[in-house]
C-alpha cells in the first residue's frame, strides 16, 4: 500500500540516483524491531498469568469445599467469556489500521498519484481539492492531507485520522479513529475481568478465615489472596483509564486535544494584522497572558461536543442490523469517515470571544 508523493520536490541529484521519496506501507516509515514487541508480550503474559491461580480456586473452593457446581460453572463462564472479549478488542487494535489519511473514504481504496507531476497539474490539482486537501491543510513531514483532528505521530512516522494517543502497549501502534472503540472495550473487558476476580477471590480469602478448618488444601488461600490484590491493583489502574475515556468520549475529545490547549488556535478567526502574529498563531508566538487566555477557554470550549447521545453515537455506533454483535464483541463499528465531524454550534461564538481577549491581551 502506497502512500501519496509529494506533489513537488526541490531535491538535486548529485549522485545519478534518484532522490524522490519512497513510501512503503504505513508502517514502513519506522521500522519497528523486536524491542517494539516487548510491552505487548508482557501485556499478553499479565492477560494469562491469573489462569493458574484463577483455576486452582475455582476447582478447590467452589467445587471440592463449598460443593457448588453451578457457581463454579457460572465464574467460569464469566471469566473466560470476558477474557476472551479482551483479547479479540486486543487483535483488533494491534492489526487495525488506526486510520490512514491517504485512503478514499467512499471505497476505502489507496488514492494514486502519479510519480512525475508538473508544476501546473500540481497546481491545479491542489485547486480542485476540497478544503480537506488545500494546501495549508497537508501535513509537512510526511506529505499527506491532514483532514480535520488528524495528527501526525512523530513516533510512527505518519498521520493517523482522530488520533487519539500513541499507545507502546499495543506494539508501538497509535489509537486512532479505526480502533478507538475497540480500544475502550478493550479497557471495559480487563476491568470487568479484574474486579470480578477480585471480587470472587475477596469471598474466597474471607470465607477461608472464618473456617480455617475447613480449608482442604493450605495453598489454596495463598492463591486467593494473590488474585484478589493483583484483581484490586489492576481494577484501580486500568479502571482509572477507562473512566477518563468515558469523560473524553461524553465531551467528544480525544487524548490529544484534551492535553494540548493551544490546539484552539487552529479554530480562532483571523486576527488583526497589527498583532504581527501567523495564520493561525503559534504558542511561541504568543504572550504569557494570551497564553493563560488560551488555557482557560480550554476548560470551557468544546469544539464537537453535540451533546452526549451524539457523542457516544459517533464511537460506538452502527448501521447495520447487526451492529450490536460489534459492539459486544470488539467495541462497535464507527460512524463517518473520519476526516469530517460535526461541530458545537457554540464553539465558533466562543471561540470569537477568545480571539476578542487575545487582542485585548496583545
């Protein structure tokens, strides 16, 4: 799969080898070496690892000592079938494509260019473009347009549609508009998991203490009681990140453009020239003033926020009757394209209001 060139190069060839840039796959741009692997190979470990332990107390509390086979059956049922959610949201994330910039979205087809283009046809070319692919819109490192809320990851060498944030745990790969659903069931599965093990196990350890006599095999709380602590940690940590991204998908934000303030001065109207400042401004460019200006209409302005509903529709929405078979098994299917979202009818009022108080504060 071919990226497209650069419509225009100004390198000299001085050596009688050609020069023009290559593109190979989207994952080419950085190769990615073995090391790049190890944090999902320990991710794929901490999935597996409880299964021993997870075992023995189902088998030797639920089964042998408690004598309740349909609670054996049923926390078993229950762990495995969460387990197994978890790790096929996980091979859709890791093999997805997060979003490719440089595909149609009607076809999903690779957009070609030819090699060689002229200074007119690149030109005119440009002209006919929609605003998503005008000149000022192409992102100027690895030469493709950049539709609205892409980013460039500086990590994997490329844009990615509605980038979302760089994730090292999932092979060095980015979550992007393609893979954002699966990536919060993926969060949701792990931590129904853990506080169901940890719950399970919790009953076990304080079942065991009020009946220490009755316990047929001495390991078997030792085994309860590693479950429910790596069940808790795991609870609090990975719970902790699946409510963030329930508030950023409630408000629509992504990782990115909840961190980075400064975003907004993508959106503002122009400002007078007398303000010497570039279209759109820059932060260097700005006084410390505009600048806390600028993070404090962060808190308040939320540029595609069209109400909850609308918002969780964008993620996890489908249009096929069977749409809810996605949804439990991988996250859902996304809705558009991608490149283009629909805006707060708010946002442009209160953006104008900060572009009054950068001038105000020039």
């Amino acid at each position: 799969m071919s990226r497209p060139q650069p419509l225009l190069s100004f390198e000299v060839d001085t050596s009688g080898q050609d020069t023009s840039l290559k593109h190979d796959g989207f994952d080419s741009e950085v190769r990615r070496t073995w090391y790049h692997y190890l944090p999902l190979c320990l991710l794929l470990f901490l999935m597996v690892a409880p299964y021993p332990s997870l075992l023995i107390v189902l088998v030797n509390h639920y089964l042998f000592t408690l004598n309740k086979p349909t609670a054996f059956v049923v926390h078993f049922l229950i762990t495995f079938t969460l387990e197994f959610l978890a790790f096929a949201s996980l091979m859709v994330c890791v093999v997805r494509d997060p979003g490719p910039v440089y595909m149609d979205a009607s076809d999903h087809d690779p957009i070609h260019q030819p090699e060689d283009m002229g200074l007119a046809e690149a030109l005119m070319s440009m002209e006919n473009t929609d605003d998503d692919c005008s000149p000022d819109k192409f992102c100027r490192k690895c030469w493709v347009p950049k539709p609205e809320r892409a980013h460039h990851c500086s990590v994997c060498g490329r844009c990615v549609l509605k980038m979302d944030h760089h994730c090292p745990w999932l092979g060095a790969k980015c979550i992007g508009h393609r893979t954002y659903p699966a990536f919060v069931h993926f969060l949701t599965c792990i931590t129904a998991f853990s506080a169901y093990v940890a719950t399970i196990s919790i009953s076990a350890v304080w079942w065991s203490f009020d009946n220490p006599l009755l316990v047929p095999d001495e390991s078997t709380p030792v085994h309860e009681l590693l479950l429910a602590a790596a069940g808790v940690i795991f609870t609090l940590v990975v719970g902790s990140f699946l409510v963030y991204h329930v508030y950023l998908i409630t408000t629509n934000q992504t990782t990115v453009e909840a961190l980075s303030p400064f975003l907004l001065l993508r959106y503002i109207p122009p400002l007078p020239v007398s303000m010497k400042l570039s279209e759109p401004p820059m932060e260097e460019e700005l006084s410390y003033n505009q600048r806390r200006v600028v993070r404090d209409a962060h808190r308040f302005v939320r540029m595609y926020d069209v109400g909850w509903r609308r918002n969780w529709a964008q993620v996890f929405g489908w249009s096929k009757p069977q749409g809810w078979l996605y949804l439990l098994l991988i996250g859902g299917a996304v809705n558009g394209d991608g490149r283009s979202f629909p805006r707060n009818p708010r946002s442009q009022d209160m953006l104008s209001q900060l572009a009054a108080r950068l001038e105000k504060e020039a």
